[in-house]
C-alpha cells in the first residue's frame, strides 16, 4: 500500500460495529459470508476476494488494484466523487 501512498502500518483488522453499520448507505464485506452480522435495512455486497496472505508481490498488487477497481465502481453508482 506505501507504493501507492498510503500508509497501513498502523492499522489492524476491526470488526464491524452497528454504530458503522447505522451510518453507512452500504456495507461492504469481503468473504465472510454468514459469519458477518446481518443489520436489517442496509444494502449488504459482499465482495469474494482472494486472500492475499502468503502471496508473491504481483498477486498481492492484483487484489489491491482489484479492490480498487471495485471502491471506485461503487462510489461512482453511488454518485460519489473519488479523486486519484
């Protein structure tokens, strides 16, 4: 993520909280199926990315891009601008 200027060095996995949930217009899982809470009334999309754990640097690239390839589709449906 440094190589595209954005810095995780600090940030740890956080589970998803209702207080999230009650704000968001959109909930967006990776995988996880029904182990996620379910909030009834949001718009759920639950994105099955590969796990990037233990991959080489390529694939590890791919998924990011991937996920962002998928954020800006989602913010552009969603009449959001994303600068670059």
């Amino acid at each position: 993520m440094r190589e595209v200027g954005v810095d995780i060095s600090t940030e740890t996995p956080k589970p998803l909280e209702a207080d999230a949930v009650r704000e968001s217009d959109v909930v967006v899982t990776m995988g996880c199926g029904d182990e996620c809470p379910f909030y009834p009334g949001k718009r759920y999309v639950d994105w099955e990315l590969e796990d990037p754990a233990g991959k080489d640097l390529e694939t590890v690239r791919r998924i990011r891009d991937e996920i962002e390839d998928r954020v800006r589709a989602l913010l552009s449906e969603l009449g959001v601008d994303y600068p670059r």
